[in-house]
C-alpha cells in the first residue's frame, strides 16, 4: 500500500473529513439562517462565532465571560460524573463477579438490572431525590447507575467468553477456584470490561449534564437551562453543547489509552489475529 492510500485509510485522515462535511453543513444552515431572521446567533451562529466567543472578553453574567461560565459550570458537573462514573464501575465490576460466581444471583439481579436501565433519567431523577434528598448526591447516583449497567455486563460477557479448554487445563493442575479467576478469567473479561467503560464513561457525563437542567443547582446542565431562556448569553449554550461532546469523546479514547497501558499483552493479540 502506497504512503498516500495509508494517509487517506488512515482513522484521523477519515476523522478530519466527517469534521470538514459537519462544519460545511454547519454554516449552510447558519447562512440560511442569517437570510431569515434579524439576529442569526440567537438560533444557529456561525462556528467562527462560536470559536471568537470562548476568546472574548465580554462579560455577559456576573461579571463573567461566557468561558469563565463554562469551566465554572464543568468542574462541578464533572466532578460528580467522575464520581459516580468510579462507584459505578467499582461495583458494576463486583457485581459481575458475582453473578459469575453464582448463577442463582444472577437469573435473580439480572432482569431487575435490565430493567433500572430502561427507566429514562427524567423519570429517575426525581425518585433518586426523594430518596437521597441531596440534590449533589442525587447526581453521583444517577451517574453511577448509568455507569454501573455497561460494565457489569459487558465484564459478564467477558466472564462467560471463557472457553471449556481452559477450564480443564486449569483442573487438570489442580487449580483452586480462585486461582482460576485471577490467571484466566479475570484476565479475559479485561477488554470487555473497558469496552463498558468506553460505553459507560459518556454516559456518566451526558446524565450529569441532563439532571443538572432539571434540578438546578449550578453545573454545565443548569447553564445550559438558563442560556436557553435568554437569561444569559446563547453562545453559553453552543459552548457547552461543543465542550460536552469533546469531553464525551476524550473520555472514551482515556479509556481506550489506559487499556492499552494496563493490558498491551492484548492488544498484542489482536493485532495477531488481524495479520492471520
């Protein structure tokens, strides 16, 4: 294969175009827009627009610029989506084992898992908080729950990948239960185990962020609410919508960079296979 068709077949060169098509989509609506109403950033700004509001100066709420709003507003939301993004992987993983160790607790916490997960988070959050009574700790739950889903059964499917083989290689020398799950089973479910936090790491952030409008309270959620009411600047609103989805994105590929600190040995292994 040539240099030129290994650029173009490449993931950032294919990345760089679907980003190029967006924006020239992008600023034909916003052109449109611009023939029909008076004042077009109010609907649908330019993406120039947007790039020269995160370096303005201009103060449009509490002596604050519309970035100065936006990292406020983040590292609240943020904080609490990590936290809850962290118990909820924590005891996605624990219940994963469990449900591996036992087959009765599983037939028993299964459906009801699958169900918890079907609830939208508007119907969740109220019930959250009338349990919790905290509107903070009512966020970390909702994350963590949001979280907790993906890595529990996508560790399961790891769990259960495991192949009758190896079983009975581990039997013949006489392995001891545990020794069975810290030297193959444990080491199986690894990348399914990320792959629910490739999964679970957006979801934790994009919950946080929803709750947040509903319940008020500061965070990127609640600007967001108020930027949409005109109560402050809208390119607070296109701010945060573009700073969520980056956040959204880097937290999955963070996830995808510490699989392959913590397991090379696999991703050794794909790319054996996909040479075979």
């Amino acid at each position: 294969m040539s240099k030129a068709k290994k650029i173009v077949s490449s993931k950032p060169f294919i990345m760089l175009v679907w980003v190029l098509v967006l924006v020239a989509i992008w600023e034909m609506g916003a052109a449109n827009m611009e023939k029909t109403k008076r004042t077009p950033e109010n609907v649908l700004p330019h993406v120039s627009q947007i790039v020269a509001s995160v370096f303005s100066d201009k103060m449009v709420s509490n002596s604050q610029t519309a970035t100065q709003i936006v990292w406020s507003s983040a590292e609240a939301t943020l904080e609490r989506a990590f936290i809850g993004f962290l118990f909820g992987t924590i005891f996605g993983f624990l219940m994963a084992l469990l449900m591996k160790l036992s087959g009765l607790v599983e037939k028993t916490i299964f459906p009801y898992l699958m169900l918890i997960q079907m609830i939208p988070i508007i119907g969740m959050a109220p019930i959250i908080l009338a349990i919790t009574h905290d509107i903070g700790t009512s966020r970390i739950v909702i994350a963590a729950i949001l979280t907790f889903y993906p890595v529990a059964t996508n560790t399961l499917a790891g769990l259960n990948s495991v192949s009758k083989e190896k079983y009975e290689l581990m039997y013949s020398y006489a392995a001891s239960k545990w020794t069975i799950y810290r030297k193959v089973l444990i080491p199986s479910c690894i990348p399914y185990f990320f792959t629910g936090l490739k999964i679970s790491a957006p979801m934790a952030i994009t919950a946080s962020i929803l709750v947040d409008t509903l319940q008020g309270d500061g965070g990127l959620g609640c600007m967001l609410s108020q930027s949409l009411k005109h109560a402050m600047s809208i390119y607070v609103f296109w701010q945060i919508v573009f700073f969520s989805a980056f956040v959204g994105i880097l937290s999955s590929v963070l996830m995808g960079v510490i699989e392959k600190r913590v397991s090379p040995h696999m991703r050794a292994d794909r790319k054996r296979r996909k040479k075979v």
